[in-house]
C-alpha cells in the first residue's frame, strides 16, 4: 500500500546543467581475435573525450553486450563520476544502442560516437561554431573525408547552386584525411579528391566541408522528435541510413569542420594514439537555442533528393557543376 505522497510528484524538473550529450556504444564480446585490442582503444576513446570535453558534457555509454571484463570497467567510470549515464543491455546493435541513449534528455546537441573515436582538443568549440555560422546546419561532422558532398547532400547543392557561398576549396588537412581512409582501408580513386572538395562559407568566414560522416557526428537533438524505435541490423545495412536522413528529412544541412578534430583508431592499438597532447582545460561553451524544426514537404524532397539529383548525375552536367563551383579544369570531368 502506499502511505503519503510522494514529494516529486508534479515537480517539475531542475534546470539544465548540462548543454551537450556524447552517447557512445560499447560492443566487445570477448577480448579474442578481432576484439584482442578493443577495450584498450575505448579506454584511448573515452579518456580522450574526458579530456576534450567541457564540463557540461552529459556523457552517455551503451555497454552493448559486452564481456564481464568491459562492463566492469565501464561500471568503474560509472561510479566514479567519470561518465554520466550508463546503459547495460544485450547486443542489439550499434544504432538501437544509439536510440536508447537519446530518450529522457533535452540538451541542444547530441554527438553519435563510435566507441573507436579519438577525440582531439578544440572539437566541440569548432562543431558549435558550425552550428552557429550555420543555422540550417542539423549535422556537423569532425572528421572530414573523400567527397562527403555526394552523400545525402543534395538539398545543400540545390539550396546553394547559385551562391557563391558554396566553391572547392582546396583541403585544409590532407595528411589527417588520407589518415582516416587508410585507417578503413580505403583510399582515394583520384588524387585530386584529397586536394579539393566542395565548401561553404559563411558571411563571417567560417568555412565547412558539405557531408557529414556517422562514424562521429553531432546532431541538432530537434532532428529526433520522432524517434525510431528498432533497427534490423547490428552494423550497417539501413540501420545507419536512418541516421544519414534525418538532417534532410528535415531540410537542414549535413557539413563538417574544416580542420581535423578526430582520428579513427580501428580495433588495433598503435604507438600514436599515445602521443596527442591534452593539456590544457576545455571552457564551457554557452547553450544553442534550437527551434523545432518542420520536416521537409514531400515536393521538396521529390525536388531536391530525386530530381535534382538525378539531373547532376549526368557526367556533362555534373563536370559542368563542378567548374561552375571552382573545381580546376584538369580534374572536372574525371573527379
């Protein structure tokens, strides 16, 4: 039976103390094979988030069905304070783990992580500077990459076509960008995709690259007002598809830093990941106010996400748009 009344009842929440989420999943079944490494580069991954992070950073980790040895672990930073919510489940995949962590918070922004991201100092102040130079920016990405304009970036190219504020730029970081690609095991089909790429730059300077990659992206939390319930896959298939629509669904703009602020460590260690230099205090950035945001008309995705789209994937008219936007001539028609 119940005896009095409970004195939380119709209070209404505390204000918020903290104006960014990170929600990183943790999947390490074994520490064998493929995962000999693995809990080694999540420890290199969250110490490097503790240490770039500001202290109104809500941190959020899914153990994924890991091992005992991982969840006791994480349980560790748990309780010492270290991370903020911790979220033990079976393994049911790196985006429902995702889904999990968004629910029951309200801060602005929200960072989707890979658990084998190495954060580098300064990253959060450059993404809100994105956000802020950029107010149709829904996603902002820290690791720049091989043409990421190709890639659910149509409404951008037709939203800028004629603005001048959209050109190639020469690539600001080549060796950090070519780092990235090899540490997945791709590599660039053309040389010229890590010498230019397609920016947009704001009228108070600030420059980004069109795209945004999933491996670690920060997303405007409006993007989630409706949040889907269950993916089918662990890894990829469409379950990471859902993530790469949501800014455009919405009519706003997948971009990326223009400098480098994350390295991608794979599932083996190597001496480097030992040598970044993380001293120094992250300051608190102040809140971003975020509107709802109305999703995209059914013409306008018709418009912009097929027709147009389709219109640029003709090689004359592609290479054309290509020259049009700053790319030298030599690289136009091949790149």
């Amino acid at each position: 039976m119940r005896v009095g009344l409970n004195p939380h009842k119709d209070q209404p929440l505390a204000e918020a103390v903290f104006t960014h989420q990170v929600i990183i999943p943790v999947h390490i079944p074994n520490q064998e094979g493929y995962f000999t490494d693995s809990l080694r580069i999540v420890q290199k991954c969250l110490d490097s988030l503790f240490s770039t992070s500001h202290s109104a950073t809500f941190i959020t980790v899914v153990n994924n069905g890991s091992d005992s040895i991982t969840a006791n672990y994480l349980t560790q930073l748990w309780q010492e304070g270290h991370i903020h919510e911790l979220i033990q489940t079976t393994a049911i995949g790196k985006v429902n783990a995702l889904l999990k962590g968004l629910v029951g918070h309200r801060q602005a922004l929200v960072t989707l992580a890979d658990s084998d991201v190495l954060f580098l100092p300064g990253w959060q102040q450059a993404t809100q500077e994105v956000f802020l130079s950029f107010p149709k920016a829904g996603v902002v990405g820290i690791v720049p990459q091989y043409r990421l304009f190709l890639q659910h970036c149509s409404n951008v190219l037709f939203d800028l076509f004629t603005s001048k504020q959209l050109r190639f730029f020469s690539v600001q970081d080549p060796v950090s960008m070519e780092k990235f690609h090899q540490s997945i095991g791709w590599g660039p089909s053309n040389p010229a995709h890590g010498q230019y790429t397609l920016c947009v730059k704001s009228v108070s300077g600030i420059t980004a690259y069109v795209g945004a990659g999933h491996f670690v992206a920060t997303y405007k939390r409006a993007l989630f007002d409706s949040i889907q319930s269950f993916t089918e896959y662990r890894m990829g298939g469409t379950s990471e598809t859902y993530l790469d629509e949501l800014a455009w669904r919405k009519n706003t703009w997948r971009l990326t830093t223009y400098a480098n602020y994350a390295y991608h460590m794979g599932n083996a260690f190597e001496p480097w990941m030992d040598e970044i230099d993380y001293s120094g205090k992250q300051a608190v950035l102040p809140a971003i106010s975020v509107k709802p945001l109305p999703s995209a008309t059914s013409f306008s995705l018709f418009l912009k996400h097929k027709l147009f789209k389709h219109i640029l994937k003709n090689q004359l008219i592609k290479a054309w748009f290509y020259r049009f936007k700053g790319l030298p001539k030599t690289h136009a028609s091949t790149y």
